[in-house]
C-alpha cells in the first residue's frame, strides 16, 4: 500500500509540472477582418447648358496587416454613361490614442493609384498617384477631423464629376466639424477646398448626417454649396447619399 501511495503521489506531481510547462494555444487571428461595402450616389448639378451628372460609387473595404485597403469603382451618368477611373488605396493609423487638446486624437496616412480603366468622356490617359494624411480629434459628443491629400497627374488628365477634366496636380484639403446628437446619429459640416497647381479649382461648404442604422449598417446624406470655383464646368450644388455594411 506504501508502495502504490507512493506511486499516485509521484504521477501526481509529474502531471501538476507538465500542466505547468504547457503554454496555452493562442486562438488563431483571421488575416483579413472588418470587411465593408459601401454604395455612395452623387448628382451634381452643373451650371448654364451643362447637363447634370449622376455619380455611383463602389467601394470595397478589408483591413488586412493593420492596413485597409480599398478599391474605388465609379460609374458616371449624363448625356454619356460608362465608368471612370478605378482607385486602388490603402490607409494606415500610425498613432492612436494620442492626447492633444484634451482629445483622443488619431493620424492616419493614406495614398493609392487612380487607374487609367476609364470609358467614354470619364477616361483618364496615365496612372496618378496620390498620396495624403488626416487628424482625427475626438472630445466625445464634438469631434474634429482635417485631412490633407496630393494627386499627381502624370500626363494627359483624368475626370472627377465635381471638378470636370483636368490635366495638372490637384491638392485637396477638408475639414469636418462633427457633433453626435444621440449614440447613432451624428451631424457635420464639411469643407472642401480643391485647388489645381495651374491655377483655378473650387471650395465646397457641404452640412451632412450619419446614422447607423444599426451595429454594421450605416446610411449618410448631404448637401454641397460652392463658396467659391473657377472650374471648366462649375456647379450649382451637389446632393450625396449612401449606405455602407460592415462583415
């Protein structure tokens, strides 16, 4: 009996010391998450003889590596139809969690090419990059988001239904005033200045809403009034709206 006791306790003690020494399993990360699909419409009113123009845009999203990518798909609609430029990009949080001003601020780098995939009037004749930052300000019910973007016209011009074809580099900058007047829903005013290095562009004052729907939907709609254009084709206003679902 002394012998068997002996025995048990030994096993005992090896068992407690290997349970010890096995490190537990780390649960297996997906490489890919937060997937999103985001259908965005545009009209753009034009002045004078000009026709309107329809904007639909597809944008699909994925975080992967830390990184999100993305890709831009937009079909355009007036006297002619067809699809314009195709945007590859990617955005990178570089800090978060940052305290400035008393708020939980976040800075983002982000870039891509504009491909030349491009159909009947809304063509573009060459690659363009375009590269950009952002600062995102959160005091909690207000937030404050700046962004600032370069896009370089690498020869020939490309289509954008705010600014018509342009051929020189265009640097963009917006600003968004934010306030959520409840948990879902959130009211901004944004404004845009778009300036072409050869001179001329437009600034865009456009009040907004966002409200999630629910926990993975969102929808948004606005309205833009130009300030100030010196556009080929200058606009009346514009009116957006969308939704986006998150997986």
């Amino acid at each position: 009996m002394k012998t068997l006791l002996s025995t048990l306790a030994a096993s005992a003690v090896a068992t407690s010391a290997l349970a010890q020494d096995a490190a537990p399993v780390a649960p297996a990360q997906n490489l890919f998450s937060d997937f999103t699909l985001t259908e965005n419409i545009g009209v753009y009113a034009k002045k004078g003889s000009a026709d309107s123009v329809a904007a639909l845009n597809t944008l699909l999203g994925v975080k992967a590596m830390g990184i999100d990518w993305r890709v831009n798909a937009p079909v355009y609609v007036s006297d002619t139809s067809g699809y314009g430029s195709i945007e590859l990009g990617a955005g990178w949080d570089a800090f978060k969690g940052l305290k400035f001003l008393g708020a939980d601020t976040t800075i983002n780098l982000d870039g891509g090419l504009w491909l030349p995939t491009g159909s009947a009037d809304y063509f573009a004749t060459n690659v363009n990059p375009h590269i950009g930052a952002g600062a995102l300000l959160d005091w909690g019910t207000w937030s404050f988001e700046q962004t600032f973007d370069w896009r370089f016209i690498t020869g020939g011009s490309m289509y954008d239904p705010l600014l018509d074809r342009f051929s020189s580099d265009l640097a963009t900058l917006n600003s968004s005033v934010g306030y959520d007047l409840m948990e879902s829903l959130k009211v901004a005013v944004d404004l845009g200045q778009y300036y072409f290095t050869d001179g001329g562009g437009t600034i865009m004052l456009s009040p907004n809403v966002k409200w999630a729907v629910a926990s993975s939907v969102d929808v948004n709609a606005g309205i833009g009034f130009p300030l100030w254009q010196q556009l080929a084709v200058e606009n009346n206003l514009v009116v957006n709206a969308g939704v986006s679902f998150k997986f």
